[in-house]
C-alpha cells in the first residue's frame, strides 16, 4: 500500500532515525554449500552478488538476502545459546540499528550499491539442521528480507544503509544527476 508522503502516517514511514550499518557479509557459491564470510562483494544491478549462487537470476526478486543483527540476537535467545553465527541462518548481509522490516516500498543504499526491498526472507526446513531443535519456529518473523539490485557496485564491512525514497531515486534518473 502506498501512502502520500505527505500524509501522517506516510510521514512517520519515511522517517528513520539513522542510518544501518552493515556488519557481515557472506556467499554461498553452491546450493547447500557453507556460507564464505568476505569483507566486501561486487553487486551487479538485476543479477546479484559476484560468487553467490543467485547470481545471474534475472527474474529472481531473491538477489540479496539482509538480516538484522538484533534478530539474531533474538534467535539466540529462543534456542538459549549466546549468539547465533550468521553464516548458519544463509543470509547474504547482516544490518545493524535498522529496521528492515520498515523497508517495505522504499530502495536503500549500501554505499553505492541501490538495491530495492523485495519480500521477507522466510526461513528454511534448513534451520532445523544448523540452528538445532525448534530453529525453524525460532526464526519465524526474525528470517530477514529479500531485495533486488538496482544499481551496482561494491558492497563493503562498515557501510551504511541509506533509505530513500522511489521517487527520489526516479528524479535523479530523470534530469541525469549521479548518484
């Protein structure tokens, strides 16, 4: 559902208090092979991440998965163990100090990668394996979103998230500004 921005509430769903910061980035390069923790990755616009299995998905709106490093805090606190490491869940980045479920219709930058919130990032029958008894139920609500690629570049440990508005986005397009 898209509001006017200028209405109340589509004021409050524009407003975020700071920008996330990315924490950990990580590849899969197989189906069901172990998650490569990296430094930095190379996004490439409508295909995805250099190395990750959902590379070159044209059609797939699952090109980037996010987590939030605070629902992995709270996984871990389900299933009584003290962390949680993030290459078990098989996500591709963990955020920290933002909401990711509130990127509902809104793109964001990761320094200058675009990308485009998707869905939820459901969890997996896998999560019984990795995380243990109870994983999957633990993980339920906390499994992340999906986003799609609108502008490439690099990805890097340390980067903020920056929402923006579609709209902002298109403009800038529009009369040639760089973003």
């Amino acid at each position: 559902m898209n509001l006017p921005k200028d209405s109340a509430i589509g004021q409050l769903m524009g407003h975020f208090p700071k920008a996330g910061i990315i924490t950990w980035i990580g590849l899969r390069p197989e189906r069901r092979f172990p998650v490569q923790a990296v430094d930095q990755v190379e996004a490439i616009a409508g295909k995805g991440l250099v190395g990750d299995h959902y590379q070159g998905r044209s059609t797939s709106n699952r090109q980037v998965t996010l987590i939030q490093e605070e629902h992995l805090s709270t996984v871990a606190s389900f299933l009584s163990v003290d962390e949680i490491n993030p290459a078990l869940v098989r996500r591709n980045i963990v955020v920290k100090g933002l909401n990711l479920l509130a990127l509902k219709d809104k793109q964001f930058y990761i320094g200058d990668v675009l990308l485009e919130m998707t869905g939820l990032c459901q969890p997996c029958s896998r999560m019984e394996e990795v995380l243990g008894p109870g994983g999957y139920n633990a993980m339920r609500g906390h499994g992340g979103i999906t986003a799609k690629i609108i502008k490439g570049g690099t990805i890097q440990l340390g980067a903020q998230v920056i929402v923006v508005e579609k709209e902002e986005v298109k403009d800038l397009y529009v009369y040639g500004k760089s973003l």
